[in-house]
C-alpha cells in the first residue's frame, strides 16, 4: 500500500559473546537513533552460531528489550555460520516470479542439504557482464532447525521474529547507508567478531563473494589464558588494557600481537581466494567491524598484509543522533561491536 506506514522494527544481533540492540526511527529520509543497548552472555550460551542455552539468553534478551520500554515487538535478527550457505551462481535470465516458481529446483544442485531441510531466499543481481543470456544471483539456504531456534527463542522473549537476516548483509546494509555505492570500486567489509570473522566483497555496491572463517576474537582471550594461566574473566580484563597482578603488560601484548597476525591471515586467505577465482579482481578498500577490529594491531596488520587501505566502519556516519540522549564518545568506541544490529534495525517490512 502506497501509504501505508512502513513498520517500526528493532534490531537484535545475538553475537556469541553479547546480544545488541539498535532501535532507529525514520526521520527526514534518513535514521534516527532512538535506542540502543547490549548485554554480555555467558561463555557457552552460543556454540559455533547454535542456541545451546536458550534459557539464559531469552532472561537476557527480555531484560534487554525491557531497559528499552519499547512500543513494537517487531525484530529483526539475523544468522551465520555453518548452517548458512550463501552461493553466487548464473543462471539464464527469468522474471522475479520465474525464480520465485524454480528456486527449488534451482538450489539442489549448488546446495549441500536436503532442500527439504533449507530455507531458501535469493536476489537478482543483473545480468551477466560477459553472456547477456545470463544473470547473476546471489543464493542464500539456511537450515530450518537452525532458524527455527532463533524463531523461537524470540517468540519466547514475547516478541515478534519479522526479518531473518544474515550477519554479513547486515554490514552490507549499513555500509550502503553510510557510504553509499560507487559503481567501478571493489570493496571487502570485514566484521570480526568473538567466534567468527564473516567476509563480504562488494562489487559495485553487490555482493560478489562472502566467507564465514570460524575464529575470532576469543581467540586472544584463549591465548592469555593458555599462557599466562589465567581464568576467564581476568584474561578478558587484561586483554581491554586493565591491570591483572603478576602480569607484565608487555606479555600482553605479545600475546595480542601473535593472535592478531594469525586471525589476519585467515582473513588474507580469504581475500586472496577471492582473487584468484574471480580473474585476478583485486580489492581496492577494506572496512572492518566488530570487537576484534578495536584492537589497534588489526588495522596495521591487514593493511601490511593485503597491501591496501583498511577503514574503520563507522556504523553512524549517516545517523542523526541526538547528543542529549547519546554520549558521542561511547557511540564512537562502541560503533563496531553495534554495526549489525544497526543494519537489521534498518530494516523494514517488504525488505529482503
Ligand atoms: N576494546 C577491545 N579491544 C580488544 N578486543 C575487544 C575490544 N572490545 C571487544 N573486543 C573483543 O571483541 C569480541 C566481541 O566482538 P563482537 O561483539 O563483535 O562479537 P560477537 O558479535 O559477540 O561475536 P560473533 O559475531 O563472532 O558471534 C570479543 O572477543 C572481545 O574480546
Ligand atoms: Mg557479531
């Protein structure tokens, strides 16, 4: 409907190490914020992306959603991780409705679950650059287990699962709003969380490859651990610059830096892999998110590596934020961990 007021949703990431929340208004064809919070969960809560304990995460999630004194229950959440599986394939050019009619037939092939088990979705990217008859098509299937967990688990919040999306569009998503698209520029957005490093080239504004790499930036909390004996909570405390007893802050930061070149040499495989399957395109610009990109040695690290610029993602950029409600400094600092559930709050039904 033409009129028809377009919902209010918010946005809820449930990262393995926190879930976060953004609520934005639409206000003068852009965003405004109008909330945001994040709570820590406990260590095994999340286990390579599944719900392990739902109980403790559902009293989190509410008591989130409380802090907020919310109108909607309207959510949009999102996934990763081995049970999703994104493809870019060709096939020849059909309507939305064609697609829509053979999707299921279409996906066995590039699929490696039963279909009958997946959910499947897909989006046109255009035709083929180099055979007019074909078109490009991004293919994203995501086991219904796995969805129906986090479905769920929001039900059991008393709330409403509207958007089911997936971690790496999310970023893709605010980085459109914030940065716009520049048609000839190949880019790579990195978000680097604690279980996960989830990359995204964009071609052109599209996306043209994507990689989920199972660690991150536990990590960093696991090396301290391991060799400085410590226990969970003071590794961590340690690893954000805080003082630990017996602890020479230079073993610190040798342990951070090891960690650090061998989770920026995953992501250079990554990007490297890209490379060469796609005749030898080289990325040009790379925007990184999430926790483990605050760490200073991460920036330095990959742009030694891939030899280009590496930015930070600035999930505000484009926001209007009023300063009487939100302190500038802790958006700034907090902007990587926040940037997904930025990108699911915005948005909106009828959206992919
Ligand atoms: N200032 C900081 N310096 C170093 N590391 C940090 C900092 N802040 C957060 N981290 C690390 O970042 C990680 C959390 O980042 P983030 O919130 O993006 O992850 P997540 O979304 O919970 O995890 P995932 O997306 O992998 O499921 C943790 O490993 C934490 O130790
Ligand atoms: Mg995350």
């Amino acid at each position: 409907m033409l009129f028809q007021k377009k919902k209010d949703i918010i946005g809820i990431d449930i990262g393995s190490s926190s879930v976060k929340l953004v609520h934005l208004k639409e206000a003068k064809g852009g965003y405004l914020l109008a909330g945001l919070g994040m709570a820590t969960l406990p260590t095994e809560a999340i286990v390579d992306n599944a719900i392990m304990d739902s109980g403790s995460i559902v009293e989190i999630v509410k008591g989130l959603v409380e802090s907020q004194r919310l109108k909607t229950k309207n959510v949009a959440t999102s996934i990763s991780g081995h049970s999703v599986i994104i493809r870019k394939i060709q096939l020849p050019i059909m309507t939305e409705e064609e697609m829509e009619a053979s999707i299921q037939w279409e996906a066995e092939q590039y699929i490696p679950f039963e279909i009958s088990e997946v959910n499947l979705d897909f989006q046109i990217l255009g035709p083929d650059p180099h055979d007019a008859s074909m078109m490009n098509v991004i293919l994203v299937a995501a086991k219904k287990e796995f969805v129906n967990d986090y479905v769920a688990l929001f039900r059991e919040c008393g709330l409403n699962p509207l958007v089911m999306d997936i971690d790496c569009f999310a970023v893709e998503n605010v980085f459109e709003v914030n940065y716009g698209t520049n048609e000839d520029e190949i880019v790579a957005l990195i978000d680097m969380g604690a279980s996960s490093i989830n990359v995204n080239v964009l071609r052109g504004g599209m996306s043209v490859f994507t990689r989920d790499i199972q660690v991150g930036g536990s990590t960093y909390n696991e090396e301290i651990q391991k060799r400085l004996g410590l226990n969970n909570e003071d590794a961590e405390i340690a690893l954000l610059g805080g003082e630990i007893a017996d602890v020479a802050p230079q073993a610190i930061a040798d342990i951070i830096e090891d960690a650090t070149e061998s989770l920026t040499q995953e992501v250079q495989r990554s990007i490297d892999f890209f490379s060469a399957t796609s005749s030898d395109e080289k990325v040009q610009k790379v925007y990184i998110t999430g926790g483990v990109s605050k760490v200073p040695a991460v920036k330095k690290s990959l742009e030694h590596r891939l030899g280009v610029e590496v930015f930070a993602l600035d999930p505000w950029r484009q926001i209007a934020v009023n300063e009487k409600d939100f302190d500038p400094e802790y958006l700034q600092a907090m902007g990587p961990i926040y940037t997904v559930a930025a990108g699911l709050a915005m948005r909106r039904m009828g959206d992919k």
